[in-house]
C-alpha cells in the first residue's frame, strides 16, 4: 500500500514596500587618538547616497574621511580611516547628508583628536 504523500507549501516572499522616510542614525567614537582610527556608521535606507565630509581641527576636509557612496542593501554605510600622526590634535566634525526616494537630511556630529 503507498504511502500518502502530503504537497508541500512553497514558501512565498512578502513583499517589501519601498520605503517611505528617509531615516538617519549615526554611531562614531566622539574621541580619537592619533594614531587610531575613527569609524562612522551611518543607517539609513538602503541604496541612499550618503556624503560625510570631514573637517580636522586645522580646519581642512581634504583627509581620508571626507567620502561618499551608497548605503547597502540593509541601509549601512561606514566610513573608517586612520587619523595621521601629523594631524593637528583638537575639536573636528563629519557634516553627513543622506539622500534617497526625493529627500534629504543632514546631521553634523563633533569628536576630539587627541595625542
């Protein structure tokens, strides 16, 4: 006598609604030695266009934190560099902009170099 066989349900993806604010939250170490590394970690939605510009206490944002690009597919974009020997120790900020779905919100946050 064969064995009933029972059909098996095929799992079937929910549909993700496109996304409709523009969210940002962002992490950072508010105080860096020289020598060390400052990381920023921006969420936001995924695919948005991200800019962090980076102004170092001698007041240049020529430096290798001042960059842009996408967030990926979970809405993460990080920004991670060295802070330079020769850097000038005192108060810097990262001005961040984030754009996607016709919207755009910035924040500034402020950290400390120090020796």
């Amino acid at each position: 006598v064969p064995t009933p066989t029972v059909p098996r349900r095929t799992p079937t993806a929910v549909p993700t609604s496109p996304p409709t604010s523009l969210g940002l939250a962002i992490t950072y170490n508010p105080s860096v030695r020289i020598g060390s590394r400052q990381q920023i970690v921006v969420r936001t939605i995924p695919g948005a266009t991200v800019s962090v510009v980076v102004t170092y206490p001698d007041g240049t944002v020529t430096n290798p934190g001042t960059r842009a690009g996408l967030a990926d597919a979970s809405g993460r974009f990080t920004d991670s560099w060295p802070i330079s020997l020769t850097v000038n120790i005192g108060p810097a900020k990262a001005s961040i902009v984030v754009s996607g779905i016709g919207r755009r919100k910035s924040q500034t946050v402020n950290f400390v170099i120090t020796f």
